[in-house]
C-alpha cells in the first residue's frame, strides 16, 4: 500500500465509518450525553466541592455515596452489552458522558469510567467465558442493589507505563509473580494506583510467571475482593480526582483458580502468533478504547473550566468596563473553545477507528447491532449462556479477537488512541492554566472551581500511560511506521 493511500486511510476513520457505523448510534449518543447532564444537575454539581474539602479533611475517607447513587442511576451495567444482561447502550456514548460528567467533577467521571475499564480488560482477552459470567455478576448484583465494580490492576511500584508495551516491559523492573499449580495460578506481589479499588469487588489483576521475561508469560486474571490472599491496602492521598480512589493491592499466596485466568501462555494454542505479540496486541486493543476516554476526560474538564470561567467573567467589573469586554479576554476564550472542540473531535475520531478496525465493532456491525436492540434483554442473555457453554464458540471468539487483526488495523487505532490521550489532556490543562491568568485570585478561591479543575487535569497527564509516552507511542505506530533507521525507546 503506498503511503499517500495510507495517509488518506490513517486519518479519515471518521469519513469511512459513515457507511458502516449503525445510524441509531447517534441517538444512543444523545441518550447518554441527556443523562449525564440530568446525573450532573442532581447528584455530581450539588455536592463536588462539599465532597472535595470532606476528603482533603479526611484522606483515608470514600465516598460511598457517590458509589450508591451511581448505582441507583443503574450506571454500573448501562454499558454492558444486552447479550450478558447489561442496557446495552454503545460503547461510543461512554466517552460523551464521562466527558459531560467530567466538566462537573473528573473524580466522579472517573469512578465510572475505571469499572468498565476493569470490563474492557477482560474483553481485550478475548475470553468470552469469563466476560459473560463477569458481567451477569455484576448485572444480578445490581438488581440487588449490591455496587458491583471493577477494576483494572497493572502498576506496580516499580512500573508504571511501561507495562503497556512488551518493549518497555521486558526491560522494566517486575516484580508480581503468578505460579502455575493444579487448579490455577498463585499471585504473589503487589499493585498501586488502582483507580476504583476500594470500592471494587472484582479485579482484573497482571502477573506474570517469569519476571526476567514477563512479556512472553503474562497471565490476566481476575481476583475477588475478599479472597484468601488477597487484600486491600492503604488509599492514596492525592491532590485531585479524589473521590475516585486509587489504592494498593496485596498478594500473598493468593489462589486464583482457572475459572478466573482470562489470558495466559497456556490458553493460545492454534494462534499463529508469539504470546509476546499477543500480549502487545491485548494492549493495544484496550489502549485504543480507554485512551479515548481520557481523552473525552480532558474534553469534559477543559469544557467545565472553560465554563466557569465564562460564568465569571461575565460578573466580573473592572475600572476598564466588564472583564469579558477585553480584547486579549476574548482571544483567551477562543482559545479555550479551541481547545475543548478539538479534544472532543478527537476522541470522536478513535471511537470511529475502533469502530471500523478494533474492538468495537463486533457489536456496531448493523446486523448484529439491530438484532441486539431488537431482542429482549432476557432472552439475548440466556442464548448466551447457552452458547458459551459450547467450547468451540469460546475457543472461535478468542482465535478471532486475538489473531485476526491485521498489524496495520492496530497501529491505526493504538495511534489514534495515543495522539488523543496527549493532545485531550494538555488541552484540558492549559484550559485550567488560562483560566487562571485570566482570573487572577478569583481563580484560586474553591468555591469558584478553576483550582479544583486544575489539580483534577494534572492527573489525566499521567494515567493510561504518561502523555511523553503517548507521544513515543504516536510516532511508533504512525510517524516511524516502516521508516529505515527507526528504533523506539533507545536508553
């Protein structure tokens, strides 16, 4: 393929999903974005900064009852598929409403977001057996009113970013262990930073059976709260998004049997792949969806600051008439705009690749899309049950998901995925930044939001892998694509 068709094909996933993409999306997008704004007006705007100040007073507090409402919104299972019990609303309108969340509180958008990263793990695994008792769990336990949540278990204290990438990993510093034994796997080590932890019953967990090697022996589990072994430790105290916990995780001779193993070397047979690849490819798959999201994070927090900031202006009288009556104040704004617009542009843009080449679009292929909106919940979720108890589906599904992709596919999505995560992020940021210089000292007061949306920003620089190596990222998949001469990540 020459590079002025791959040129064309790279950036316009936007213009070749039109076509392919279910037309009813969009009101499934509109759906979403109407009730994070009714979920913003009630419960998020209310009580934001009363929650911020109770846990900057109290670190070692959680905000259970945030956890509770959320629950009661039925937020945990709206984006489960309809086939495992779940709403079955489209992944794409996930980013538009943790974006609308965001631009009241990125802590809150963020407890959501984190439970279904948790679920986007184990289906980047492409272990259909374990997704759909996974999600029926969590569907039954809503029903009950019981918080069923997840989260997604790879930092270690010793490594960070790096595990994304079977480059970086196997040069890193490893040190959770997983041991074969009958019946499953012992866990031995330890996670930090997970988001959601605290308040999460199922974790899906990274080990890795050789450390000297961990690319070529990952295993992806799941582990339950509450499993001998298995324990919660300290919350950490951060400067922003806190009322989305992130927290440690401790392994101690933990038992995780094979029910729970989502992924490991011993599960790929018939795959003409090295595991090393399809460990990378597992990652990239997830990082093509999650990376989205936190782009749709810094659109959501650079439109709230961009908001506040104009609600100020707008009561704010100086010796030389109203503030937003200033030329260089207006030039500012439209840089703000600027900012948030092109933010949203772009997750949009990811969402359309992972639509046409990545994980989305077994569920957003029109039959399939419309067979599923068509049939009851009940009926679609006990087919499924049905079918996956036949080995050859499981077995099928994961040799499509993990061996189909053409390389060109994932370089397409990972690098979309990666230019969104930086580029959304430092949008949301300098918003924050010139906000601040436009507001002076009306910035830094809590109760006006400006300072509390920057120290919420800064986090977003770091998570779903730092936005420096986003960028090495980007370059790999796109710029360095096929160049002579061209090697990543040199010491």
């Amino acid at each position: 393929m020459d590079e002025n068709t791959l040129w064309f094909d790279d950036y316009s996933c936007g213009l070749m999903a039109i076509a392919k993409q279910p037309t009813a999306m969009i009101k499934e997008i509109k759906h979403a974005t109407a009730l994070a704004r009714r979920f913003n007006e009630e419960v998020v705007s209310r009580r934001a900064l009363e929650i911020d100040d109770e846990l900057d007073r109290d670190p070692n507090a959680l905000p259970y009852e945030w956890v509770r409402q959320a629950l009661e919104w039925g937020l945990y299972t709206h984006w489960i598929p309809k086939i495992f019990g779940g709403r079955g609303c489209c992944f794409p309108s996930l980013s538009h409403f943790v974006e609308e969340v965001a631009s009241s509180c990125l802590g809150m958008a963020n407890l959501i977001g984190s439970h279904y990263l948790g679920i986007a793990g184990v289906m980047a695994t492409g272990n259909l057996t374990v997704l759909q008792w996974l999600c029926e769990d969590m569907v039954q336990s809503n029903k009950r009113g019981e918080a069923c949540l997840a989260s997604f278990a790879i930092t270690e204290p010793s490594s960070g970013s790096d595990t994304a990438s079977a480059d970086l990993v196997d040069r890193g510093s490893i040190s959770c262990e997983s041991k074969k034994v009958p019946g499953g796997y012992v866990l031995n080590g330890s996670k930090i930073f997970i988001s959601n932890a605290h308040f999460a019953t199922w974790h899906m967990v990274l080990a890795f059976e050789d450390i000297k090697k961990p690319s070529a022996s990952a295993v992806f589990c799941v582990v339950r709260t509450g499993a001998k072994g298995f324990q919660i430790g300290k919350k950490e105290d951060k400067m922003g998004q806190r009322a989305c916990p992130a927290s440690e995780l401790i392994f101690t001779d933990c038992f995780v049997p094979d029910k729970q193993i989502c992924l490991s070397p011993h599960m790929v047979k018939g795959i003409n792949k090295p595991y090393r690849d399809i460990y990378q490819g597992v990652f990239d798959d997830l990082c093509s969806i999650s990376r989205a999201g936190v782009c749709a994070l810094g659109a959501g927090v650079g439109r709230g600051v961009y908001n506040d900031t104009l609600k100020l202006l707008e009561e704010t009288q100086t010796p030389d008439g109203w503030l937003i009556n200033q030329e260089w104040v207006q030039m500012k704004m439209a840089d703000m705009l600027r900012n948030t617009v092109v933010a949203r542009l772009i997750y949009n843009e990811v969402n359309h690749a992972n639509s046409i080449y990545g994980l989305f679009k077994p569920l957003q292929t029109k039959p399939l899309y419309y067979l599923s909106k068509l049939l009851p919940t009940g009926w679609l979720a006990k087919l499924t049950r049905i079918i996956v108890k036949w080995p050859l589906i499981p077995y099928l599904f994961r040799q499509d998901q993990l061996g189909r992709h053409p390389e060109i596919y994932r370089q397409r999505t990972s690098g979309w995925a990666s230019l969104a995560k930086f580029a959304g992020t430092d949008a949301g940021v300098e918003n924050c930044e010139i906000a601040l210089q436009i507001l002076g000292e009306c910035g830094i007061r809590h109760s006006n939001r400006i300072e509390k949306h920057l120290r919420d920003a800064r986090l977003l620089t770091i998570y779903e892998g730092t936005n420096q190596m986003n960028r090495l990222d980007l370059f790999k998949n796109f710029i360095g694509r096929n160049r002579k001469h061209v090697s990543m990540y040199s010491d």
